[in-house]
C-alpha cells in the first residue's frame, strides 16, 4: 500500500484521528498525552508512539516507522528499549493490520502496511512500565545526535537476504527487508511488485496479492513466469477453486471475469509451464473463451506428461476425455513456443543448473525462478550427485556463489527437504560458506534450516562437529533475550536428530544456553518452559533456570482454544504439540504437513480457532488452500522462525487474552 505524505498538517491529522476518543478511549485524558504527542508532531528521529485503549479494555502501543526503510530500526530499539522486559508481544515484528478496524486502516493509509509494530501486555499493572519505557526510548532518541539509518548492503545482497528470509521460514523478516528493499531504489516497480507477489504467496495470502495497488498494470507489462504463476494460483485458491467445488463449471467461469480477478489476467499461458493451480485456472479460461479444440489439445498434452490430476473432473465431462487414454502419436498441442534465452543446452538435473547459474546463463536463471514458483515438475534430488554438486560449489569464486544463493541455492533447499534424501557434501559446502554470515534474522533463519537438513542426513562424527562448529560459532555474541527463540530452536534440534558425538552435542547447547541463563529474568515464561525442558533432556540440570512458579505474576493462564499448527518438519509439530499438552491442557491442538489440500485439511482448517502456519519451505498448493479455508485471514499466525521454541511461542501468544489477532 502507498502511504500518504507525512508532511506537518497530515501528520497532525493522522494524530488528531489516532487519540479521537470514539475509538480510543485513551483520548479522554489528553493530558497525559502531552509527551508523545508532541514527539510525534514534532518530526524527530523517534518512531511515532501512541497509546490505545480499546472498548474491550486492550491498551497497545502502536510504534510506528516514519519511513519504510526505518522499520529495522524501530524493532532495534523496541528490543533494547522494551522487549520481553516490559511487553507481552508486539515488539518482534511489525503487526498484520487489521482492515476492519478503522485505527489500523488509517496507520496503513497513511504509513503503509508493515510500518507499525502494536506492542501490548496482558494485564493492568503492566500497562505503566510498558509506557514509562516507550517514553524514555522517544526521549533518548530525539535527544541523540541524528544518524542516518539507511542500510549500507548492497542491493544483491539484499535480495539474497530476502530470498533467505523466505526459505528458512520467517516472512516478517522478508517483510522488513522488502520495505528496505522498497525504499532505496534500484529495482523497477515491476520487480518490486514480484518480490511482493512472492512474499504474499509463500504466506497463502491469496486475496491479499489479488488486492495488491498496480498488479493489473504489472501483467500488462508482461512479467516473467513466475509471477504470472503466483497470480494464476492466487485466483484458484481465492475465487476459482471454491466455486469450481461447490457450483461447478458455469459459475466458475463467470468467477474469472468477476471484479477480484485481475483484468489483465494471463489466460494465454502455456498450462504445460505452470503449477496444478494455475493449470485450473487455464483450462477454465479456455473452456469460458469456447476454445474446445485447443482445450482437448491441451489436456491430451497434459496426460501424455503425466499431469493428469491438474485437470479438474468437470472439464473432462464436458471434453469426454478420460484421464487414461493415451495421447494420439502425432498430435502436437497448438501452443505458442517459448522463446529462446539461450544457444547452450537445456539445464537437466540440479547439478546442471547450478553450474549454468554460476556461469550467468540467463536461460538457467529463467529455469530456477520457474522451479522455484512451482511452475516446473520433475525436478527431483539425485544423491548420486551429491559430490558433483559439491565439487561446483567448492570451486566458486563470492561472485558464482552469489549468483547460485540468489537464483537456484533456495528452491534446490526446498527440493531437499521434501525429499528426504541426504546429500552430506553438498550440505557442508553450503554450511561452510555461510559460517561468517551475519547472525541477524535472515541468516538465524536459513541456519537453522541447514541445521535441520545437515543432521538429518546422519553425519559423520567428524562432520557433525564441524556443523556444530558452525552453529555455535559468534553465539555470545548473538545469543540474547531478544534471539532467545532461534537459540533454543538450534537447542531442539540437536536433540531431535541422533548425536554420532554426544560431547560435541552437549558443548554445543551449552554455548547457546549459557548466555540465556545469564538473563533468563528476561525470558518469557514460555521460552523458559522450553529451556527447562531442553536442559532437563540433555542433563543439564545444574545450569539453574528460574522454578516454573518464581515469575507467576507474569504468567497469563490460556483460555480453552483449537489450534493448528501447520509445516513440513514432523519432530517440530510433534514437539509443540507435547510442549502444549503439558502446560496448557485447555488448548487443543492439532497438526498437519500436507503438501496440498485436502479434506482432511479442509476440516482441520474450520475448526481451528488460530492457526499456526510454518511457511518454512512450504508449498503454496498448502498455504493458500489453508489460507482459503481459514475462518478470518487473521486467525493465522505466522512465527518468526520455524523451530519448536519460536512456534510454541507463536502459538501462546496468539491464543493468549487481549492478543491483537483475538476478536
């Protein structure tokens, strides 16, 4: 969303709005409003801070960037100043604004989306100290020297970093990176509306991309595949696909021309080039424009590939053609050919396209990106590979490997881990280049999932040390408080996986413990269940964590909910699940890891009250159908990691009274 100008009288407007006391009760004392009023009038390098009091007797602060590429900066200084010390939730990621509420469509309007960050406590003491520190952060700020806060990477670094983001399964970090991304410059609005497109679809948001401001002109534009591909599967799972289930063909096509289908939709799409959802979508398009003969061309071209099951059972009743029978020898699919990009050969394995992406080969970064939309099949992982793949990425000069994590490195991951195949070699390359990675969000997340990959592909004594190696490596200098969540997700995962050096195991998870222990006073309750239970299992019983019952002031009983918690990793669903029962038996939970939907997901879905959704590698056949299906886009809850910690976590605080997704 565009935000509007924020010059003085807009300003003052938005604020006169913000405190009205017809819905913001905090208004009626407008003298205790004097500080953070004029803080936020007065143009300073503060983030904007305001009070909230709801009907329903829910006080928020809402901290807001004044500029998108400020959005770091304000949950920098939300965890120095604030953070699990004086706030229940809020202060890790910008808040998913609810349209309904006319507060949180103004901040959106005039701010963008993923601009404000809604910090809340859960009871009436709280609510003083939360303030007294938000006070104190405006205060030291404006009275600070001023300093730019513009992030200094580069642009392909960032983009890598997006792309990182999203892999290792924490979409508000890409969130934040894209706002970066956004507001320095240096990509045409086309590309910045695909990195949104994608962001937007890896989170099963499909009526959010179809809303998004400028789509119609990026596809008149003619975008790459790929975006074409998140637009046509965003349609299936937001308007097509439930039509086409519950009211059969003729509704579904007057669905496609209905006013929350783009206009510009790309209806002449090779199907052959696309996912099963963006294949509904086609085949629709053409039964509705009366191409019969192409239509039967196409889904004849799609059995002889094996594609059958993309062909919704409707069209084949009004085609007559059934699934099983063979194609004719000679009949060619009157489709239009797909332009030449490169004079070298095709890319046929993983080995051959990372090779090709190295070498620039412009074909080979069309390829990846179509693999990594979902729009390519076939793609399976060799093991017999493993040394070659490995043996290319060792030879890299920063630039290749630059190019390979940008383009191919993330899609290759997700093949990975949905095979469950193990390619050790290839894995300690990855590890090892990114040893001296940055430790912010970004790179926590893609670790742990080279963690989870890199045990589960039972390695050598020798190897599992030096991975362990790579994982505690700079922990006292990152492990804190405010990374507690990722620190204890590493924890549990080397406890997930079987240890070929138990010493090694157990050093590790000492070097991440230790520095929590040191400030466990500032750990939720939540994540020191966690941690007590960790230590507990590898015989750590001496580092001393605070008794469940020293804090209990701060321990908000959980009302009787239905949850579901959705990814692809089955030790971590296994774990939150246990980790639920034992301290909250009233909250029911559920899990699930299909990679497409289902009936059985469909049910789980309706009858869940929040969800708890692992984007982590996910497929948009799952996410988009779960997000399809979900009683309110805000009853979804998106982690900021994919590891027990952070995921027991995120389903606490959803659950919790008086969070902000609660209606």
């Amino acid at each position: 969303m565009t935000a509007r100008p924020t010059g003085p009288e807009s300003l003052e407007e938005f604020v006169k709005f913000f405190l009205d006391p017809s819905h913001n009760a905090v208004g009626r004392w407008p003298e205790t409003l004097t500080l953070l009023r004029e803080a936020a009038l007065g143009g300073g390098p503060a983030p904007i801070v305001l009070p909230r009091l709801t009907d329903d007797d829910k006080f928020q602060l809402y901290v807001i960037a004044r500029q998108p590429e400020e959005t770091t900066r304000v949950r920098d200084l939300l965890t120095s100043f604030v953070g699990a010390s004086f706030a229940a939730r809020g202060d890790t990621a910008p808040a998913r604004l609810d349209e309904r509420d006319p507060v949180d469509q103004r901040v959106r309007e005039q701010f963008g989306s993923g601009s404000a960050f809604v910090v809340g406590v859960d009871t009436m003491p709280a609510r003083r100290p939360l303030r007294e520190a938000a006070e104190l952060m405006v205060r030291v700020v404006n009275g600070a020297p001023h300093r730019h806060w513009t992030a200094p990477r580069p642009l392909n670094r960032q983009l890598a970093d997006f792309e990182a983001a999203l892999l290792g399964g924490a979409p508000q970090t890409a969130e934040a990176l894209l706002e970066q991304i956004t507001r320095r410059g240096g990509l045409s609005p086309a590309n910045l509306i695909g990195l949104r497109l994608k962001l937007l679809a890896v989170c099963g948001r499909d009526a959010d991309l179809l809303r998004l401001p400028g789509l119609d002109r990026a596809l008149l534009l003619e975008p790459p595949r790929e975006v074409k591909e998140y637009v046509l599967a965003a349609v299936y799972g937001a308007v097509l696909g439930p039509v086409l289930e519950a009211e059969g063909l003729v509704a579904a096509v007057r669905a496609l021309a209905g006013p929350s289908v783009p206009r510009n939709l790309p209806t002449g799409e090779d199907p052959l080039h696309h996912g099963d959802a963006a294949v509904a979508v086609l085949l629709v398009a053409l039964h509705g424009q009366g191409e019969s003969a192409r239509l039967a061309d196409v889904v004849r071209a799609l059995d002889a590939a094996g594609r059958s099951e993309a062909v919704p059972d409707v069209l084949r009743d009004v085609l007559a053609v059934p699934a099983e029978e063979p194609p004719a020898p000679a009949a060619e699919p009157d489709l239009e050919p797909e332009p030449e990009q490169s004079a070298g050969p095709v890319p046929l394995s993983w080995a051959d396209l990372i090779g090709a992406v190295a070498n620039d080969d412009h074909s080979a970064f069309v390829l990846a990106r179509a693999i990594d939309a979902g729009g390519q099949e076939g793609w399976t992982i060799d093991p017999a590979q493993d040394s070659l793949i490995a043996e290319r990425l060792s030879s890299c000069v920063d630039e290749e490997y630059e190019r390979i994590w940008h383009a191919v490195l993330a899609p290759f991951l997700k093949a990975l881990l949905d095979s469950r195949e193990a390619m050790p070699l290839t894995l300690s390359q990855v590890v090892a280049s990114s040893a001296g990675s940055r430790r912010d969000p970004a790179g926590l997340a893609v670790l742990g999932l080279l963690l989870t990959l890199s045990l589960r592909s039972a390695p050598s004594a020798s190897a599992y040390r030096e991975l362990l190696d790579h994982v505690s490596l700079m922990a006292e200098q990152w492990v804190a408080p405010e990374t507690a969540e990722q620190a204890l997700d590493y924890v549990d995962l080397l406890l997930a996986y079987a240890a070929p050096d138990e010493d090694a195991r157990v050093q590790c998870a000492l070097e991440l413990l230790t520095p929590l222990r040191g400030r466990a006073n500032r750990l939720e309750p939540e994540l020191l269940d966690v941690a007590r239970t960790l230590s507990e299992e590898l015989g750590l019983n001496d580092l001393g964590w605070p008794g469940r019952n020293q804090r209990p002031a701060e321990r908000v009983g959980l009302p009787p909910a239905k949850v579901l918690v959705y990814g692809l990793d089955e030790k971590v669903l296994v774990r939150v699940k246990e980790m639920t029962e034992k301290h909250h038996p009233q909250v029911k939970v559920s899990t699930a890891s299909d990679k497409v939907g289902s009936s059985s997901l469909r049910q789980k879905v309706r009858s869940a009250d929040r969800i708890v959704m692992i984007t982590q590698c996910a497929t948009h056949a799952a996410t988009g159908f779960i997000g399809q299906h979900a009683k309110h886009a805000s009853d979804i809850v998106y982690p900021p990691g994919a590891g027990s910690a952070s995921v027991y976590q995120a389903l606490v605080r959803a659950v919790a009274p008086g969070h902000p997704d609660v209606d």
